[in-house]
C-alpha cells in the first residue's frame, strides 16, 4: 500500500509544459473536479469522453424498501423456492417491508394473500425477487410496474459459456430499456441474511461475487465485529461491484468495505469507485483472484467476465488506494481493524512481549514486511529498565522477561511505551496461554486501550482458542485489535497505516484529468495512420508534437545524402533503416553505432539497404542520428488493457527490457507523485541514483516524459494501440532525457 504525496511541478516541467502548449497542474487540493460553465460536475468527462466521477447509484430502497415482491413464491414443502420465500418473509419483517407472494396458481403462500401476475400487484414495490429460471419475460412487467430494483438468482448465463453469454447480453439490454436496476443473475440471498443489531461501531460492508467466499467476513459478527450490508454482486449484468463501493463509501455507519472480486465489468467504473472512497477515507480491502492464469480461467468460468493482466489491476488497485491482500483470512482481519481502529497518531511500531525470542521472531517479519520499528530514546529505556531488568533489551523490541506482566508493573510499562510520542502501533504476541500471566496481560492491555487514542495488537498465538484471556477479555474489548497469526496482524497493521498515510495526502487525479485535446493532439492526429504501424522516424514525430526530446537526425534515402545529414548532425553517428513494418532493427542487423567518417557512413548505407532488400522490408529511408552514449536506459510506453484501456509502462530498457522485466504500470489519469512512486517500484532504481562512479540521471526529465506520454494516452487513447520508446536515454541532472528509438502502433 503506497503512500502518497502530491507535490507541484517543477519549475523545469512547469516551463516544458507550457511550451507545449499545456497548462500546468497545481497542488491546490480539492474532492470535487470545478465543472465547466455550471455544468453538473458528475457530468464531467475527460477529453476521451470518460467519465470523471462516480455515478452512485441510490441503494437505499434496496437494501431497505418498503414493499418487496416475490415473483415464484412457494410454501409446498420441499421444494427450493419455499426455503428462500420463507427467509425473504422473515427478511422483509426485520426491515419493516411489506411482502407480496407472486404465482399464477396459488391463491395465498405462508398465509400472505398471492397475486397472479405482477399486473396484480396491490402497490407499486421497490425490489422484486425473481425465483424463475428465466428472469427476462419478467423484467419488462416489472418495468411497466415501475419497480426500482430487482434480483434474479437464475444461473445459465455467462458463467456457462458463449450461449449463456449471449443469454446474459439480452437480459442486460432488456434490464437497460427497463430503467430499473438487476441484482444478479447468478446471485444468491447473502443481501438478505440477518445481522446483529447488538453490535456498535464503525461497520463492514462486504462486497462478493461468490457468496461462499464472503462467509469469514459474516462471522467476523460472532467476534463482535459489525457488519452493515451484505452485496452477493453475481454475473453483474447491470449492478456491480463499483456500483456498491460507491455507494457504501457514502454511508455513515460503513468504517470499511471488504470485497472479494473475481472479474471487474468495467476497469474505468471500478477506478471511480475507489476514487470516490479514497476522497471519503473510507478503506477498501480487496481479494482479487486471477494472479495466475489457472485463477483467470476459474474466474472467467464462474462469473463470465475479464479478470484483466494481474499486474494492471494490481498497480490500479495501488495507485487508488485499495488493499489488497491474498486470502479470506487477510480479508477478515484486515478490514476489521481498518473499520475499527481510529487514526494513527505516528507511524511507529513497538513489539512488546514475555519472551525474547517471541519479540526478535516478530520483529524481523515486520521490519521485512516495511513497518518502522524506531529504537526508543534513551530516556525512555531507562524508564522501562524501571520496571525491567537492565540485562533485558528494551530499545524495540522491549522484552520484559516474564515476570513484571503479572504485577502492578506490567501497566506501568504499557503506559509508558505509549506515552512515547514515537509510538503508534503497539503490538503483544502472546505465543501461548501461559495464566495467570497471561490472563493479567491481556487484562491490563484490554485497560490500556480504553484509555489510549494508540492502537493496541494482540496476537493469541494459543491453537485451541478457548481460554478466558482470549475469548472474554481480548474479544470482549472493542479497542484491541486481536488477531491468531503473525502474518495477519502484520498484513493488517501495514494496511492500516499505508491507507491513512495514503489518504491523507490523497488528492483525486481525476481533478486533473485534461477535458480539451491540447495543441499536441492536434498536431499527432495528423500522423496517425489507422490501422499501420509508424516507422521509426514516424514515431518519433509524434513523440516530438508532445514535447518529448529526440536526437538530431534525418531522414535520407541515398548514400550522398546520407554523408551530407552526418555532417549536418555531427559525428561520430549512428544508422537505421527505417520503415513502417520494422520493430526489431538490433536482430536483423539494421543498426550501425559509432560511425565516424563519410566512408563508413556509404558502406553503412549500402549494407542497411541491402539487408532490408534481401529480407523483402519496405523502407521509407534510413536515418542518420546524432549518437547519445552516457545515461541511463529507461523504456516508457502505452498499452491498451481490455478493462482499463490505455495504461503506461516505465522500466529498465535497452536491448535486454525482456529479460531483466524491471517494469511497472499505471492507469491514467496520474499524477506526478505516480510518476515518481513508479520509479521507486523499480529493482535497478538505484541507477538512476548514480552507481560506480556514474553521476545521477536527470529524473526530474523522465518524470516529465512518463507525465508527457500519460498525456498521450489520455489523447490518442482510442487511435494508440502502442506506444514503445526504447531505450529512452536519461542523461545525468540537468541535461534531460531523449528517445533514440520508438515504435508507435495505430488502432
């Protein structure tokens, strides 16, 4: 989970951009995006026509109506519908709505009067439940009913393949006409169970598109944790998961939204939901299978829809705000404390425990993990060596040796360690029930987070799970975070402090989005070709109508002329065949480095022209280019992802990006605080440092590149299927960055 900072542009981005033609951005923070002459701000698209804000739909008569209708009710016994009438009856009593059987030969069901039809419906209702195998002759009599909502359980639809796929399409087209808003198919009752109404606190709401898998998360109930909304999302024929994020980040009572997804309809809608809860503070905690491609075809086949290139989700999910985590464990734990633990006052973690070996083993994972373990003062030390035995360590970890935790002094120093302005996060492994130490330890921490704004974490480490300690006092305590493993409280501690260092800085890209083509789009619409893929010198016209610096170079198509252009650029040179179905030049031998005098530049020429002529390759010309030697190799590029569209991609490049695959991604819009967190995802980011002697690389000239390609996709979003400048050369501080080569497809 990446924190995040947004500063402003530097003055040298600044003076580039506007020569280009662009205003630039400002840090001026915002959650709402100014709307143009008036206009509706959830109106607002960008300048590929996107949305820029969430469309929220109004759940509240879903998840609370005030009629509900049952269309397929039954009471016979043993049939399936009579179960799920009966818990919907029993549902509908706990939210106060009225209910109303439907089955064209039944007369009354549990004893409720039954209507024939829809047409017969006593009152306009506000959801439908659809126990039929086929919802779609039903959705346009709910339409003409005007109902608001409706569920179809029905499976058969994408999930089954190609014909269930089609199936799914006329019955979202169907629900589209009708203006009301689907549940399902292929959903289940989880929106419909009971919960404990016994329970405070800030709540989850859960999110899943398997309903099994969300099962964890209800039980969180039995530990005193509470839930609010229960959303089994289904095949997501018309509401989805973003649809529900979005509407839970608005709700009161929700201190965290748990999902588990399988496939994402839309890429661009699920970015506006988390947008929308990142500008709310509220967490959003996510499974997301597909990361090996034995999850994506499961997934595919149980939902019907794309799970997407892993690593683009991934860096989406990051670049919002979302967490996510691997298992219905980390699920559980996770937003649970993230719904319930109040923000932190400081970033620091002190693991304190009866064992010093317990303490070591704990640390080690978190300082791994990337959590700040700060050494205590030493005035601090020497407070706790009141109470603590001087032989015993308590710089952090603090091992207090067993003994003071069964006594007054065990408070003592709890206390004082979270008396330490440095401390956020206190963390007690208790490896095992060892009472009544133990039972006095997690006593005394139960008591110290009731008088604490710090976050106390308890992990019972005990298999049983019985003991009094455990189930009484550490679950009894709304202000202690207990977990059972290691890995789990560290997963969740990380999260916790990784979102609020995140939001509290966070500052929605959408704000900044461009809602006009600028200058340079003009000017590189001019050199798409539809369908082709640019010559190199093609491409980089395009890159140098957005700013982005190329070598000195022309385009020749002789020998004569091509002595004249090295004079003209300078030497030493270098040469490349250029043409628009060359992607690969260093393999086939069209590159010629370090040319030097007008007899190496004809034999170069010759033999470039030769070698495309003998593997059948059309040239528009070769170039002669300036040679740019010193820097760091970086390749910065544009893709387009089936649920995201245009993504942009920075790593490690030269002739070797395969192989190394030092590369990330982000999804547009982004800022320039993405830029530089991309760069510091990087293994080899070091060499931009500066490394055995070699000066550091100008990144403010790269960040300004990524920020100019970004821009590029965002423009040429529909037009660039590809977009691939390899090796761009970022030259040390202050000497900027230049493309040497770029491949450029059009959609």
């Amino acid at each position: 989970m990446l924190g995040s900072t947004h500063g402003t542009l530097t003055t040298h981005f600044r003076a580039r951009v506007e020569a280009c033609g662009e205003t630039p951005r400002t840090a001026v923070h915002s959650t709402t995006a100014p709307a143009a002459d008036g206009a509706d701000p959830a109106a607002a698209v960008d300048v590929s026509g996107r949305p820029l804000h969430a469309d929220v739909p109004d759940l509240d008569r879903f998840f609370r109506p005030e009629s509900v209708a049952v269309i397929g009710a039954s009471d016979a016994e043993g049939r399936p519908n009579t179960g799920i009438t009966r818990q919907l009856i029993a549902w509908a009593d706990r939210v106060g709505a009225r209910l109303h059987p439907v089955h064209p030969t039944r007369t009354t069901v549990f004893g409720l009067a039954c209507h024939a039809s829809v047409a017969d419906l006593p009152e306009q209702v506000d959801l439908a439940v659809l126990l039929v195998a086929d919802p779609l002759p039903v959705i346009e009599e709910l339409a003409e009913s005007k109902v608001k909502f409706a569920v179809a359980f029905a499976s058969g639809f994408a999930e089954t393949g190609d014909a269930g796929a089609a199936a799914q399409a006329r019955l979202a087209t169907a629900v589209q006409r009708s203006g009301l808003r689907l549940l399902g198919p292929n959903t289940n009752l989880n929106a419909f169970e009971e919960f404990r109404d016994d329970l405070d606190g800030p709540a989850i709401a859960l999110i899943t598109q398997s309903g099994h898998q969300g099962r964890p998360v209800y039980t969180l109930q039995e530990l005193g944790i509470r839930l609010s909304h229960w959303a089994p999302t289904g095949n997501e024929a018309d509401l989805e998961t973003s649809d529900f994020i979005s509407y839970f980040a608005e709700q009161p009572e929700v201190g965290a939204i748990a999902c588990y997804v399988e496939g994402l309809k839309d890429g661009r809608s699920f970015l506006l939901a988390a947008d929308r809860a990142a500008r709310a503070g509220v967490p959003v905690v996510a499974v997301k299978v597909g990361r090996t491609e034995t999850g994506a075809r499961m997934a595919a086949s149980h939902t019907g829809k794309l799970t997407g290139a892993d690593r683009v989700v991934d860096a989406a999910m990051r670049q919002f705000g979302v967490i996510r985590v691997d298992g219905l464990d980390e699920l559980q734990d996770t937003a649970a404390l993230l719904a319930r633990a109040r923000k932190p006052l400081a970033d620091g973690v002190v693991v304190y425990s009866i064992s010093g070996g317990t303490g070591a083993h704990f640390s080690d994972l978190a300082t791994e993990a990337g959590l700040s373990l700060p050494t205590l003062g030493r005035a601090k030390q020497d407070e706790l060596h009141q109470w603590i035995p001087e032989y015993l360590n308590v710089a952090n970890p603090v091992d207090n040796g067993g003994h003071p935790v069964g006594d007054w002094r065990g408070r003592k120093i709890i206390d004082a360690i979270l008396a330490d302005p440095a401390v956020g996060v206190l963390i007690c492994p208790i490896t095992g029930p060892f009472p009544p130490m133990s039972d006095k330890l997690a006593q005394d921490l139960v008591d110290a987070a009731e008088e604490s704004d710090k976050l106390i974490c308890v992990i019972w480490g005990s298999p049983v799970g019985t003991e009094d300690a455990y189930r009484t006092t550490l679950l009894g305590s709304s202000r202690v975070a207990t977990f059972r493993t290691f890995g789990n409280c560290i997963t969740a501690v990380r999260a916790y402090l990784g979102h609020h260092r995140f939001t509290g800085t966070y500052r929605s890209p959408f704000d900044d989005a461009p809602r006009t083509p600028s200058p340079s789009y003009r000017k590189a619409q001019a050199l798409m070709r539809p369908g082709q893929q640019l010559s190199e010198h093609a491409a980089k016209q395009l890159l140098r109508a957005y700013g982005i610096r190329v070598p000195r170079e022309q385009l020749v198509t002789s020998a004569a002329a091509a002595v004249r252009a090295a004079g003209l650029v300078g030497y030493p040179v270098v040469m490349k065949a250029s043409g628009p179905q060359l992607a690969h030049k260093t393999e086939l031998g069209l590159v010629k480095v370090g040319l030097t005098s007008a007899s190496q530049i004809r034999d170069a020429y010759r033999e470039l022209t030769d070698i495309a002529r003998f593997e059948n390759i059309p040239l528009d010309g070769v170039l002669v280019c300036q040679m740019v030697e010193k820097g760091v190799e970086m390749v910065v590029g544009v893709t387009q992802d089936d649920l995201f569209g245009p993504t942009v991609t920075v790593g490690l490049g030269g002739v070797l990006v395969e192989i190394l695959n030092d590369t990330t991604v982000r999804v547009p819009p982004f800022g320039e605080d993405q830029a530089r967190a991309m760069l510091g995802e990087l293994r080899g980011r070091a060499l931009l440092e500066g490394v055995r002697g070699a000066p550091p690389a100008d990144v403010e000239a790269l960040v300004e590149v990524i920020l100019r390609v970004q821009r590029m996709a965002l423009e040429l979003g529909g037009e660039l299927a590809e977009l691939d400048i390899n090796p761009l050369m970022v030259l040390p501080r202050g000497q900027g960055a230049v493309a040497l080569d770029a491949l450029a497809i059009c959609r």
